[in-house]
C-alpha cells in the first residue's frame, strides 16, 4: 500500500509533466495519444535528470520498504517463536 501511494503522489506527476525523446513513444497510429504511455517512464525518456531522480527514488524507497518489511516480519517471527516455545 506504502508503494502504491508514494507512486500516486511522487511519480505520477512527474511522468505527467514529462516529455519524451520521441512524440512516437506516445501516438499511436491512427495520430492519438496512448494515454497509458504519458503514466509510465516513456514520457520522461527526454529528460535525464528527472530519469535520474526517478532512478534514485526508486531504489532508496523500495530498498527501504523491502527491508522495513523484512525487519517487521523477522521481529514477527521471534515474537511467536519465543511464544511457542516459552512455557
């Protein structure tokens, strides 16, 4: 849930005000814009210091959420280790 909201409120606004190298990464062949292109990293391929940012972001955030998870449930896991076995 951490991830999916950091992603809503950090990242979407960033691939929205984003432009990308090539207009044909977000028209399609019929002249449209692919509405699904302008939310993903496709739309910031022209602009390297927002792929940069997004690059770090995502792997500070991530990183700390996975750890975070894995300290959690470990500390979990003793707690009801130490619970089966006390007596």
């Amino acid at each position: 849930m951490f991830i999916t909201l950091f992603n809503a409120v950090v990242f979407l606004p960033m691939y929205l005000t984003g432009h990308p190298k090539d207009q044909k990464d977000v028209i399609d062949t019929e002249k449209n814009v692919i509405i699904l292109a302008l939310l993903t990293s496709i739309n910031i391929s022209g602009s390297p210091p927002k792929q940069i940012a997004v690059f770090v972001l995502m792997m500070f955030i991530y990183t700390l959420g996975a750890f975070s998870l894995m300290y959690f449930y470990w500390k979990k896991s003793m707690e009801w280790r130490y619970r089966k076995h006390s007596h």
